[in-house]
C-alpha cells in the first residue's frame, strides 16, 4: 500500500512495514513507491502468474 500521511492514514499503514507512507504532493514519490510495490508484488506472485 501506498499512502499520503494525511489524517488518520499514518494509524494504519507503518512505513516500511505493511507500507511506503510520503509527504502530501509527492506524486513523484508517489510514482516511485507504487512502482516498487508493483515491482514486488510480481516478483511474489509472478512465477505463480506464468505457469
């Protein structure tokens, strides 16, 4: 999950934990972090995707 620290979000999500947590506005952060969690999610799930 990727997520502004915006109200009670940073209750929820621990940064680096079940999470990447950024600034309000940094969409360029925002990009990277959703990337690298795509990029992992494949990486857990994508042998299983290709057989």
């Amino acid at each position: 999950m990727v997520a502004s620290r915006v109200g009670g979000v940073p209750e929820v999500v621990s940064d680096g934990e079940n999470g990447g947590l950024l600034p309000v506005g940094d969409l360029v952060g925002m990009a990277a972090a959703s990337l690298e969690a795509l990029k992992q999610y494949y990486i857990i799930l994508g042998n299983t995707l290709t057989k």
